[in-house]
C-alpha cells in the first residue's frame, strides 16, 4: 500500500510501511551510487590500456607520435615518470637523438596512464628489445626521473647515471629540466 492510502491511526502497520517505503526510496540511490563507484573503477581501467603502433615522429627526449596499429591519424605521447632536457638545453638534443634511435620507426607497446595538460597521451613505451624506454633514457643520462624520492619509478636508474656520470652527468651543473623551464620558459 502506498504511502498517500495509510490513515493517520494504523499505528504499528503505518510504520513498518513507512520503513519499507523509505528503505525502497533509498534503493535507487545506492544503486546509483554503486554504479557510479562501479564506473570510476571502470574509467581507471580505461585509462591504463595497453595500445600498440608504430613511432612516426620524435618531438623531443621525452615526447613522440605514435600511428595507432589498428589505423588512424598519429598521436602525440608523452614518456611516463621521466622528464628530459629541453632541446635548447644542454643534453636536449642528445635526448632527442637518443629516443630516436631507439623508437623511430618501430612497433611500440604503450601502457596508457591518461592524459597531460596538453592532452598528450602518458604512457609507459616499450620496443621489442626494450621493455621500458623511460628507464633506459633514465639509466644512459638523457632524462630525469619525473617523481623525486625513493618511490620515484625510475630514482634507482637516475641515482646509477649520476654515479656513472652518463649523459648529462657527464659535466657538473645539469639544470633539472623543470627549474630550465621555470628560469628560462620552453625553447618553442
């Protein structure tokens, strides 16, 4: 029996129905907010897909364009967890150089973690005979570990290039490339 249909005086019985009216009202709702918790869950999986294609352009030492294997127009990606030097700076061009010679032309695996500011795709890229060309980028001394500290994903590779004194280790005063660009804006 609805709500509106119970008089004023069925006591104990209009209770209980108001009880089950009002946990039946409420059913919707949390359904609701299951889905909606369902499909965030949902929109983090999506966003961490494994795509496949063919590198037809590098940007710089940490952005290239991939043409997608199933077709389509190429799409900028940005390399996850690292940040190389600026092509106007010191070690920039080496960056470049050095991911070209690793990538250009060749089947990458990209491990997607969304999108930048300038909607570039992030992903984790990895070739045939390099699993992960971050950490190796990282490793030689042509970029930075992007996160700083112990839990940064590439810290160990960054900390064995300083040592080693690769890449833009090879000279003291290697400027992060982040403080460049706060110093002296982007070379575009």
């Amino acid at each position: 029996m609805p709500p509106s249909t119970i008089s004023p005086d069925s006591g104990p019985r209009r209770r209980v129905l108001l009880r089950l009216h009002t946990a039946a009202g409420l059913l919707p709702l949390l359904l609701l907010l299951l889905a909606l918790s369902f499909g965030a869950a949902g929109d983090a999986a999506a966003a961490q897909r494994v795509l496949r294609g063919t590198v037809s352009h590098v940007t710089d030492g940490d952005s290239i364009w991939v043409r997608p294997a199933r077709g389509g127009a190429a799409r900028p990606v940005r390399l996850l967890g690292i940040d190389a030097p600026e092509l106007c700076q010191r070690g920039g061009a080496a960056a470049r150089e050095a991911l070209a010679r690793g990538v250009l032309g060749r089947p990458v695996l990209l491990h997607t973690r969304g999108r930048d500011a300038y909607q570039r795709v992030l992903a984790q890229v990895g070739t045939e005979g390099q699993p992960d060309v971050g950490a190796w980028l990282v490793a030689h001394g042509h970029a930075w570990a992007a996160a700083r500290g112990p839990a940064s994903r590439y810290a160990a590779q960054e900390r064995q290039a300083r040592a080693a004194r690769r890449g833009v280790w090879a000279r003291p005063g290697a400027i992060e490339p982040r403080a460049f660009r706060a110093r002296y804006g982007s070379c575009r």
